[in-house]
C-alpha cells in the first residue's frame, strides 16, 4: 500500500521537475512512511511513497522492466498476483522480484490494455512507455484505491490525493463553487468532479491513457447482475461462505503480520471469525465512547471473548472528537461531513501501534442488501406490482394535499415517483433543496440532488427497485463516501485496509443472488445473514447495523462545543457562503432541543473547517504527518 503521485507535460527540465515532484510526494508521505523512490525524464516525473507489505526488501518503486523502457507506480494489493506471475513466466517472461508490482510490468508487455481486467485486488497504477512516450493507468473495478487528475493546458497532474499538486507551481487551486448545494445534500458529489475545479475523479473500472497532452479515459469492467434462480437458500449461504473463505485467505498473503477491525455487527464479526480460523491469535480492534449507548464496545468485545481472539479498544471523547475533525477535513481532501470518519480514524490510530494491515467489513451492504432502504424499496416494489401506475399518480397528486400528520402521505407521494426521485441519498442532509438554498447567499440554479443520480438509475433501468439501489449505491454511495473515508483515515495513520467482501469472486456470487435473498421487506442480508448464522452466534448474525455511532447530537447541545461550532458560523468563511443568520438559527435550534440539526450543522461546519485549510490558510494543520 502507497501513495504515488506525478506529472506529465510536453517537456521540462528535469532536475527542476524532480524537486517539485518530490515536494507532491512529501505531501502524501503518511500514505508511505517506509520509503520513496521517483523516476523523471524530460516529460514525466513520477513520485512514489512505499508503506512495505509484499517483498519487502525487493519491491521498491519506481519499478523498471528488464530493458528500461517501462516504468511503474502502483498503490494497492494484486491478490492474484502470484497464478498471473506463473502465467506470465510460462509466456518467457523473467522477473527480478517477488513483488506483487512487478506483475504489472510484464502483465502490460504481454497484454497491453487487456491487464486490468485480468487483475484480482486493489489498485491504482501507471506505467509511462518512455518509447512511445505514452502513459497508461487504471483504478480497480471498485475504485477502492483513489485516483484524481487535472489536465489543463498541457499539464497533466495525478495523485493518489489532491492535497499532492498543491506542490506543483502550474496548478490552478480553484473552489468548484457551483457545486456546494450538491455537497450541502449528498456530503460529497455524485460524480467524477471534485470541489476543486478541473480536478477529477478517476472512476473505478476505468482505465486511462495520456499521450502528447491528450486524456482518454474508458472503462475495462462493468457490474452486471446475472441472476441465478436455480439455487435455494440454503445452496448460496453455503456458496457464499466457501466463496468469503477464499476470499480472506487472499487477503491476507502479507509479509507482515494482520489483524482486524471489528465493530458490533455481522460483517466486521463474519471477517474476524473466518481470519480467526487460520490465526487463531488475531488482532481485533474496536472503538467506542464513554457514553455507552453510542458505544459498540460491550458487542465487539464480547464477541471477542466468545471466539477467543485479542480484543484491543479505545475510547473517544469530545475533547478529542473535535480536535481530530480539523486533522481530518485536511486528510480527506475534499469537504466530508460524515461523523463516523471520526472514530474511524482513532480506531486506525490504535492499530497501527500492532500492526500494519487490517481487513474491515465494508462493501458487504452494497453487495448483499444490508441498508434498509432496500427493504423500503421492496414495499415499493410491490406497491408498483399492484396499483397501475395512472392511479398511483393520482393517489400521489392527492396525497401531496393531505396534512402532514396523515398516515401513509408519504408512502403515497413516494410511490408515485420513479425510483431515481425517490432516492433517499440525494437529499441526505436536507430533504427540500429549498430549505437547503435559505442557508446560501448565491443562487446557484442548481438542479434538484435527486437529478444526479438519474444517470445511474438510467442504466439499470430493467431492473428491480431494490436492485438497482444497491447498483447506484455501489457506483456512487460506496464509492464516494464508504471507501473514501476508509483509504483516508487508515492511510493518514500509515495502515493498510483491506476488505475481503470486495473482491471479484465475491462480487460475482452477489450478482448472481436472487433480489428475494438479498432484502426483503424487513430484512435485510438475508443470504448472508444466513452463512453468517452457521458460524457466528445468534445475537451477532441477527444484531441491527449501527455503523459507527456518535454523540455528536449531544455534544452539540454542550456550551464548550455550541460555542466552537457558532464560532466558525460567525467567521469570515461563513459570511462569504453563507446567511448567518440562518446558520445561527439552525445551532440554536438544536441546543434549546427544538429540532435535531445535527446532520445539517456538522455539514456547514465541515465545509468551513475544510476552506479554511485548502483556501485560506493553504497549510496541513498542526498534527498531520511530517508537521
């Protein structure tokens, strides 16, 4: 796992294009505190910063092929690295390490643009062709490792973070301003943009290719479901536990030692248990607070108790909470108001005192069904099923009238829409942009949250509502906020996250299960829920997803932390965005216990702190690695 970042431009000098490359790769080096190594030429400088997991004395980077004409950078883990090794030997191919890297340069000599389909695991990776002066680079099919560009005026910048071309003289930091009312509802933006303007997303599954200032980007993968009915129940909870089993003795081939992180519910439980098999002293690490009904503590460690395995935890407290934040909003690179980064980033804090890979459950609700709002969609579902959809729209137009106290109202509105408009991600914060739109001083013309994401449902339009959640959360939910956070916080603390229910294997079980084994009306993650059943014990396989709970709520309605937070909405930042009036309002509300506004304050307050430190004082904050 490492950071890598570079440039590319039609020429420059290299001895000045190796110090500003080195200054990018100094501003990442938290993603790689193990070593660094940089290739430059008079086109291209590429930056790497090396946290050692996999051949550890030979797998350093840039890497060359055998006659120097290729050279790579890669962050991640090929969890097949070893069969396409073997594979690319019996073709004559030599290697000269025994490092997972090496597979990438002699995997694109033999297969050119075909090699990141071929490839099992985690990954970001470019290999500049110094003969044809051509730069080719991928991003798994997940998008579980980042990757960003700008491109601009023949410059072409790209990074495993953004916070790396503010080293880069010819880089244009500007706010990608138009796009605020997105972030206001969704926490961050449904698409390839960022809030930088020209800064871009490289999408997982996508491939691109970079020659004489000219960008292509295409994709090399596409998440198809093709449903199986033949199976029963029973026949897929036993496919997808031999199916997970495989994949979590993948995902640990390392030369260092692994442990896990382990929360209170099904899936970070199902990974311990399965890691606990084969390494019965594993590592589990937990995090909590003193304020117990928020904490996940009592589960996890009970749980640890039952199966035998080290439990090592810590507990957060306010103090602490708001302190990491700033720390935090510069690690993410982009605006995040998601409470739970939080505690994530103290729980990889703790482990990495241990050790320096950990495997974490994220990805299985996507796959398998697991948030409720699948269940709500299979309610809809139905309801379509039932009620053509002329009367469904009269049923919807008339409900709009009713008062809101009315049962069923909104059921009614809902189920006269598609399901793209009924989406509950796009307004997760605010529920009516209008509301949203009192809190800004601009009128941005922005186009309803909701509108974004009709793309996503565009393409998976065939399939059934609940279905097609889980394919839009998957391109854009897990992608965007649940993967980010997670490279984010663990790689701020130089720690390797690993998460063996996003696999290729696995994916391709879970796009062949029965929508009817995935959620049901009150269930959720019913097929693996069921695997679950027969290796964990009852209370954990059937205990309801709490996702990293906060007190932020509470604190919130403390002078101490009111006062820090009415502070920055008092600023000089919140005066330029935003009516402070209206922002006072929304606080004060919350403290006197009118209304619970936390979701909506911890968003404005985010969006400040984070300008504040990419903007105004364009400096890493006291605390960040290497400060």
């Amino acid at each position: 796992m490492c950071g890598i970042t570079g440039f590319a431009e039609r020429s420059h000098d290299a001895e000045t294009a190796r110090k500003i490359v080195k200054g990018m790769a100094d501003l990442i080096a938290y993603r790689g505190p193990d070593g660094e190594g940089y290739y430059v030429d008079d086109q291209v400088a590429l930056g790497h910063r090396r946290l050692s997991i996999i051949d550890l004395e030979g797998g350093k980077q840039p890497m060359f092929n055998e006659d120097g004409n290729l050279v790579v950078i890669f962050n991640g883990e090929i969890y097949n690295f070893q069969d396409l090794r073997a594979e690319l030997v019996s073709a004559g191919h030599t290697f000269a390490t025994k490092s997972d890297t090496e597979v990438l340069l002699h995997g694109y000599e033999q297969w050119g643009k075909e090699l990141p389909a071929r490839l099992r695991g985690m990954f970001t990776f470019v290999i500049w062709d110094r003969a044809s002066h051509t730069m080719f680079g991928a991003r798994d099919i997940f998008g579980i490792k980042p990757f960003y560009y700008y491109n601009v005026d023949g410059l072409f910048l790209f990074g495993s973070e953004i916070k790396s071309f503010l080293a880069h003289p010819g880089f244009k930091k500007e706010l990608n301003e138009e796009r605020l009312p997105e972030y206001l509802s969704i926490e961050y933006i449904p698409n390839e943009e960022t809030m930088f303007r020209n800064v871009f997303k490289l999408p997982g599954a996508h491939m691109f290719t970079w020659k004489d200032g000219r960008m292509t980007v295409e994709r090399y993968y596409d998440i198809q479901y093709h449903v199986d009915e033949s199976k029963s129940l029973q026949e897929w909870e036993k496919i997808i536990t031999d199916t997970f089993s495989e994949s979590v003795a993948a995902h640990q081939i390392a030369d260092v030692e692994v442990g896990c992180f382990l929360s209170s519910g099904v899936d970070s439980s199902f990974v311990v248990n399965e890691v606990a098999k084969g390494t019965p002293h594993v590592k589990s690490f937990s995090v909590g607070y003193a304020e117990e009904k928020y904490s996940e503590l009592p589960y996890a460690q009970e749980f640890s108790r039952e199966i035998g395995v080290p439990s090592i935890a810590n507990q957060v407290d306010a103090d602490q909470f708001f302190e990491a934040n700033r720390v935090i909003q510069w690690y993410l690179d982009e605006p995040m108001p998601n409470p739970a980064e939080v505690p994530l980033y103290f729980l990889a804090q703790n482990a990495r005192k241990y050790v320096k890979v950990v495997l974490s459950g994220e990805g299985a609700d996507e796959l398998f069904g697991g948030y409720p709002m699948y269940c709500q969609a299979v309610h809809f579902m139905d309801y379509e099923r039932k009620v053509p959809k002329p009367l469904r729209k009269c049923a919807g137009k008339i409900a709009r009238k009713l008062p809101e106290g009315f049962k069923g109202k909104h059921f009614l509105v809902r189920g006269s829409q598609e399901p793209w408009q009924r989406y509950l991600r796009a307004n997760y914060v605010f529920a009516d942009p209008a509301e949203r739109d009192r809190y800004l001083k601009k009128d941005y013309h922005s186009p309803r949250p909701e509108t974004f994401f009709k793309p996503y449902f565009d393409k998976v339009s065939g399939l059934d509502e609940p279905t097609q959640l889980q394919w839009v959360d998957m391109h854009t939910w897990m992608l965007y906020d649940i993967l980010l956070k997670a490279d984010r916080m663990s790689m701020a603390n130089s720690l390797e996250l690993r998460v063996p229910f996003l696999d290729r294997e696995m994916l391709d079980v879970a796009l062949s299960i029965p929508q009817r084994y995935r959620s049901g009306k009150e269930e959720t993650k019913i097929a693996l829920r069921g695997a679950a059943l027969k290796q964990l014990p009852e209370s954990v396989a059937h205990r309801k997803k709490l996702g990293f709970p906060v007190p932020l709520n509470d604190w919130l309605r403390e002078d101490k932390y009111y006062n820090m937070v009415r502070e920055k909405f008092t600023g000089p930042v919140a005066e330029q965005f935003f009516n402070t009036g209206e922002l006072l309002r929304l606080l004060d509300d919350h403290k006197a216990g009118r209304a619970k506004n936390m979701t909506k304050i911890w968003s404005f307050y985010s969006f400040i702190l984070w300008y504040e430190l990419y903007f105004v004082n364009s400096a890493p904050p006291a605390g960040v690695y290497g400060k």
